[in-house]
C-alpha cells in the first residue's frame, strides 16, 4: 500500500525579500507553490499511489483572501488520487477556519476530505487514517500522544497524521508530541506509520523509520535553518503482515527553489571573488533567494568593485541582499584610494575629511562613536561610488 505524505504547503505565503523591485519574484515563487501541488499529483502517478496525506498547514492562514484561496483549492481538486487535508496551526479548525468556508462542501465528490476529527477514516478495507487535526494556535495538552496511547491493535494498516513539534521552543510553543507514546503504539501493532508536519525540513524521528517529517513542499527558510525541504514522501507498507510488515520510505523532489545563506570572513579582493565564485556556482539563480553576511576589513577601492558587481549579480537572483545581524564588513581606506578617486576642489576636500572619520577620529583626534564611524564610512562610500559612476 503506497501513499504520499506531504505538508506545511502554506499556500499564500509570501516573504518580504521577494517583493521587492515590484514584487515579479514574489509571483513566481507563489505560482511555484502551487505547480509543486502538481508534481506532487504526477509523483503519486508514477509511484501508484493510493492517496495524499497532507500534515498540516495546508495554508498560510485563515485569512487568506479568495483569489488565492480558490485558486489553490482548484489545484488540490485536481489531484489524481483522493488528499486527505490536516488542518495545522496556521489554519487551524477554530471558529473562523478556512475549512469551514463554503468551498469545502462540495469538494469531497471531487476526492479532497479535510480532516476534522479523529473518528477512523476507512480508505479502504484494510487501510485506515487517524487524524490529529489542530484546533488552535496553543495547546497545553499532548493531544497526538493522548490518542495514540488509546489505539487499540490494529486489524489492517493504520496511518496516524499530525501536526506539531517533538522537540521544545519555550512556553509559546505549547505541548509538543511525545515519540515515545508513537514508537510504543507502533511497538504493539496500533499504528504503522506516523504522517507529522511542521518541521519544514525532510527528517526520520524513529530508529524504526516510521515516523517522519515531510518537510514544505517547496522552500520556505534560508537553508542555514531549513536544510532539507521541497521533498514529497512516497510511503510503502507492506500488506502481507500489517503487524509487522516493512515500511520504506522514499523522499522525492518535488519544489523548485532555494534560499541560501552565505558567512564569510572578508580580508581583501580575494575574499571578494569567493564570494562571487560562490554566487556564480548557483545553477538557478531567478528561483534562488541569498541573504549574506560579510565580516572584516576592505578598502575603499574593494568596497567600490564589490558594490558595482553587487549590483550586476542582483538582477540575475529572485533576491540578493545584505543580512542585517552579523553582517560587518568595515572600509579602511587605503593611501591610494582617495587619489584614485581623481576628486578635485570641495568633493576632494570632504573625500580626505571622511578618511579622517572613518578612522574612528576627528580631525583634531577626539574619538569618534561607532555609529559616527560608520556613518562616515558610509558617506565615504558613496563619494567614491558616485565618483565612479562620473567616470
């Protein structure tokens, strides 16, 4: 019996860094989310599939306006094979849920079932889900371990499909699942296979292998935190002895972009081509996002070229920009530097008065303050930008 689990789709989803220059990345990457639901489809196709489980999260909120929202539902309802949707903690199945709009009543004769309790839903004999859905943004109380804990054995196979983290993040993150209660509910024949959403990276949180994050559909975080997402899981469970039959678990890629992060120490021009070498190494550069952060020490002149280059590679990324924490790479010019400048008259004049405060000084050697210095810096910056740009 083969299934596909996936989650945290968050439909509607957008992030600030795409809309900018008119907001051109931020539409590409929206209709991505949604072509991912479409490979999702062909995957189950291809790997004869029975169904779709989606843990969680299915969309970015419940206040999603209905354009997007009836858009993405239509890609849903044209899945090939029956999606079961778990309502998550970013549209949960509270009072004002996007499960509860009027879009829903008519689309389980389509093969799309939202999962609003955890009553047994047969798929068919021999096959049935346990649905965890969430009900609100906090939880006290483990509700997924509370549930399984109560299963008794199982007649056939059993799939269990939840929502949440099974490891803290502080009292806002309310209860998470405990694994111990899953792998003992697996250990005595309950359940087969744990379906969880949440994490948006693809991970194994068993020894056993049957319990797993899917991970987002398609890229959401910078991979210094989200390091493997964009997969769909292809479930098989063996039937011939649903006690102890094997499970495999294949993670498929199905999204199309990617968010990089880049931390490097700068201590001249060299430093400075890696760091395009690094950007040059990037294959799809239109769906690839790039947050960086710079330490170190540049001269006037190698802060100038790197701008100028900056600013050719930005039109080639969906976004390029500077990481505001950590970032602190700090012009010291050089004695040549204001001379290369070729200035004369007044912009000379303000270009070697900047040197001097740049320093961390005044003129007379009083000491400056560090936002006085890098305000200087960045004023000297610019005169040797515009400098160049004269030229």
């Amino acid at each position: 019996m083969k299934f596909i689990h996936t989650s945290d789709w968050q439909l509607g989803m957008t992030r600030w860094f795409l809309e900018l220059d008119g907001g051109e990345a931020q539409a590409r990457f929206h209709e991505s989310r949604l072509n991912a639901i479409d490979r999702i489809g062909e995957l189950a196709t291809s790997e004869g599939a029975e169904f779709i489980v989606v843990a969680g999260d299915v969309f970015d909120s419940n206040t999603l306006p209905d354009k997007v929202f009836l858009r993405a539902l239509e890609r849903i309802a044209k899945l090939p094979v029956p999606v079961y949707l778990l309502p998550g903690n970013h549209d949960a199945l509270d009072a004002s849920s996007i499960y509860r709009r009027s879009a829903f009543e008519s689309l389980e004769d389509r093969g799309v079932y939202v999962i609003r309790d955890s009553e047994p839903i047969s798929i068919r004999d021999g096959v049935e889900l346990i649905g965890v859905p969430v009900r609100g943004k906090y939880s006290a109380d483990d509700i997924v371990a509370e549930i399984a804990t109560e299963l008794e054995p199982a007649d056939g196979i059993r799939v269990m499909v939840a929502h949440g983290q099974v490891e803290g993040f502080g009292a806002d993150a309310g209860a998470t699942i405990d694994l111990t209660s899953l792998e003992q509910a697996i250990d005595r024949g309950a359940l087969h296979y744990v379906a969880l959403g949440d994490s948006h990276s693809t991970s194994q949180l068993d020894h056993a292998g049957r319990v797993y994050f899917s991970g987002a559909h398609e890229t959401t975080a910078y991979d210094d935190k989200e390091r493997d997402s964009g997969n769909a899981l292809v479930v098989d469970i063996a039937e011939d002895d649903p006690e102890k039959g094997s499970v495999t678990v294949a993670s498929h890629r199905v999204g199309q972009w990617a968010f990089h992060a880049i931390d490097m120490d700068i201590t001249g021009a060299e430093d400075l081509d890696e760091f395009f070498a690094e950007l040059d190494g990037i294959e799809a550069k239109t769906d690839t996002a790039v947050k960086y952060s710079l330490q170190g020490t540049v001269t006037l002149s190698e802060s100038t070229t790197f701008e100028n280059r900056l600013e050719q590679y930005q039109q080639l990324f969906a976004a390029l920009y500077r990481r505001e924490s950590g970032s602190d790479l700090t012009v010291v010019p050089s004695e040549g530097d204001i001379s290369n400048l070729n200035l004369t008259g007044y912009p000379l004049i303000a270009a070697e008065k900047l040197t001097v405060l740049s320093k961390g000084r005044t003129e007379s050697g009083s000491p400056l303050s560090e936002s006085e210095t890098t305000a200087a810096a960045d004023a000297l910056r610019l005169l040797a930008r515009l400098a160049g740009e004269k030229e």
